[in-house]
C-alpha cells in the first residue's frame, strides 16, 4: 500500500512539473509572438503586418501562432499590455539613475526624449494612428492607453519627489514634457534632428525648472 502511494506522489510531482514547464514555454512562446509583432508594427506599419508575418519574424509556422493567438488583434492586445509595462520600467530606470550632475529634472527630461525615439515608442505612435481609422484597434487600445497614463503618472509622483507641493505645476509640466516631445519625434518622420530641436530642448528644461521652483545647476 505504502509502494502505491509512493509511486502516486511521485507521479503527481512529475505531473506538476511537466505542467510548469509547459506554462512556462508556452509564456515564453507567447513573448516572442508579442516582441515580433511589435517589430513588425516598427518595420512594415500596422496595416501591413499579418499573422503570416508574424510567426515568420517570430521563427514559428502560422499554425503555432494561431494556438497561443487565433487572430491579429489578439495578438495586438497582448502587443500594446507589453509595450505599455516595457514603458513604464524604462521610464523608471532611466529616471532613477543616479544624476552625473545633480540636475534630476534635466536627467528625466532627456530620459524621456531617448524614449520617444526607441522602437517601442514608434511602436505605440503606429498603432494610434492605425486606430484612427480602425474601430477594432480603437476599441483596444484607447482604454489600455488610458489606464497606461494612470499608472504612468503614478510613477512620475513616485519618482519626482522635488515635485511634492507644487500641485498644478507638476501636472502642467508633465503634459508639457510629454506633448512636446512627442510631436517633435513625430516630425522626425519628415526630418532629421537639428539644432532647432536642442533649442527647444533647452527652453524647455528652463520652463520645467521654473514650474519646479528650481534653480538650474551651473
């Protein structure tokens, strides 16, 4: 009795094991359907891109994909929930980096401008204007965007701490960075950085220093 019940919990424990290594590849396979959507997105523009493609870029048959994702805008879902979490940890590292020179504003600020040129940025920009004219991808991407900017702004109260007691600044100057920003990296789709853009750049980190209520370092 005691040999059966032996050889019960061992087979029980190979069962859970198996089952852990099957949901852990089958994370990691979903991982890399997402990255290769995202690289198609980047590549060949949202209306160009296909599950074909997909599991092409992402070295799997067509047939392998469609098991873990059976459509395209499945797999956008999970593409835009990654590309929103990657966001996010980036924006965090890069502004808690320790400041070369003390200056924690003007670190973040150019943090944010190495942001909007990555692929992952490029990324989320294709998708938007893909759903201006694509109520299904509409459907799935405004809501994940709004709740994407909770959270982002949730994290800059976190790590902004010089802001505290500022109030309205604060949220002025973070629309003010972000809009900014983003539609000079918009542009580049028509020209190359200039100094045009490292003047702006400037202006705009005397302005975040006035609404901060903090004098640039020398």
């Amino acid at each position: 009795m005691a040999t059966v019940r032996s050889s019960a919990a061992k087979s029980a424990r190979h069962s859970g094991e198996e089952s852990g290594w099957q949901a852990q590849k089958s994370a990691l396979t979903r991982t890399q359907i997402t990255e290769a959507a995202i690289r198609c997105f980047v590549e060949y523009g949202y209306s160009q891109t296909t599950t074909t493609l997909i599991a092409e870029k992402a070295g799997l048959s067509r047939g392998a994909m469609l098991h873990h994702f059976p459509s395209k805008l499945a797999v956008v879902s999970a593409a835009v929930e990654y590309l929103h979490a990657k966001r996010l940890r980036a924006f965090r590292k890069a502004v808690n980096k320790p400041s070369v020179n003390r200056d924690h504003l003007r670190q973040s600020l150019d943090a944010y401008w190495a942001h909007v040129h990555h692929p992952m940025f490029v990324a989320f920009f294709e998708l938007a204007v893909a759903a201006r004219t694509d109520k299904e991808l509409a459907a799935i991407l405004r809501p994940a965007q709004e709740a994407f900017e909770r959270e982002w702004y949730d994290a800059a109260v976190e790590v902004f701490p010089e802001w505290k007691g500022r109030g309205m600044k604060f949220d002025i100057a973070l629309d003010l960075v972000r809009y900014v920003l983003e539609g000079m990296a918009i542009s580049f789709v028509t020209h190359k950085e200039s100094e045009r853009d490292k003047r702006v750049l400037e202006y705009l980190d005397e302005k975040i220093h006035e609404l901060a209520g903090l004098p640039k370092p020398d």
